[in-house]
C-alpha cells in the first residue's frame, strides 16, 4: 500500500483546486462517493488486482465512474489506477475531510458515555466544548457501558477521562503508588 502521507498530500492538492476553482461542494461529494464505493471489497479488489491490465481497469473506472463523479475527480482516480494507489481514496476522502473541518473552524469531539445521552445533554456538551476550544464542534457518540457512568472525550490528540472506571483507575493508581 502507497504510504499514508500520499493521502495527506492528495487531499491537499484537492482542497486547494477545490478552492482555486470555487467546488470544493463537488469535491466533498465526489470524495465521499469514491469512498463508499471502495468500501465495496469487490470493486476496490478489481481496481487494485495487478494481474488485470492497466488499460482494462482505466476503462472500466471510466465506466463505472463518468457518469457519476466530475471530471477532475475521474482523472485523480484514474491516475491513482495508473500509479497503483487506488487504495489511498479512502484516506484521501477522510484527510479532505479533516482538512475542511480545519478549514472551518470545526474539530470533532468524540464522546464516549455509558448510555444515551439525551438531545439536551448533547446540546449542552457541545456548547461546553465549543466554549473551551474557541471552535464549532461536530460531536460524535459512542455508547460504552464498561466506563460505568460518566464521560470519556476526545478532541484532536486531547483526552479528557471523566468516567467512573477512570477515576476507579487514578485511585488505585494512587494508593498503590503510597504503598511503594
């Protein structure tokens, strides 16, 4: 597999002539499609069997392809066929994404509880979260029961353990820590 840090570049190269020609909305589009349909083992498979010649894949990407993504987007995809990085789209669409959500200001906050949390509790975190951090938050959930009760969340590389389990954790940390 090509090496990720492609994918950083690619998406780069995209958010920039997303905004050079004014359809970043195109990309977004585009991107999340290829990403979906290389979620489609076979597909992806067939794009990346090296025992298929070049030419066949190309021409069965235009195929599959013209119809339903820009042309810009074709033409990233097949010379991604060409270099042999078909399987860098998806990282490609989640690095775009990322660099959208930068770009507008928006970090995601991904929040783990031990049940549901309520349309008003997710409100209120994500007002909470958008307070401290200065920027709009997209909240992910994610429902936990080993953490007991409480919250675990995680905004870019900060993480910010409120769970029982945790504090059970800390504790023991420290009264193992007094017996030593």
């Amino acid at each position: 597999m090509a090496n990720l840090s492609s994918a950083r570049r690619y998406a780069q190269a995209i958010m920039e002539l997303g905004l050079e020609h004014n359809d970043l909305d195109t990309w977004r589009a585009d991107l999340q499609l290829l990403a979906e349909l290389w979620a489609d083992t076979g597909l992806r498979a067939y794009f990346e069997d090296v025992r298929i010649s070049k030419a066949a894949r190309l021409q069965r990407c235009r195929e599959i392809l013209e119809s339903r993504i820009s042309r810009r987007a074709l033409n990233m995809v097949m010379m991604l066929i060409s270099r042999g990085h078909t399987s860098l789209i998806p990282y490609i669409a989640r690095r775009f994404e990322e660099l959208e959500r930068e770009r507008d200001q928006t970090v995601v906050a991904q929040v783990t509880s031990a049940y549901a949390l309520t349309a008003e509790e997710r409100q209120a975190l994500t007002e909470q979260l958008a307070q401290s951090t200065g920027k709009d938050i997209q909240l992910e959930t994610r429902i936990s029961p080993a953490i007991l009760g409480g919250l675990v969340i995680k905004v870019g590389d900060q993480l910010l353990d409120l769970s029982v389990v945790g504090k059970l954790n800390r504790m023991r940390e420290q009264v193992v820590g007094r017996r030593v």
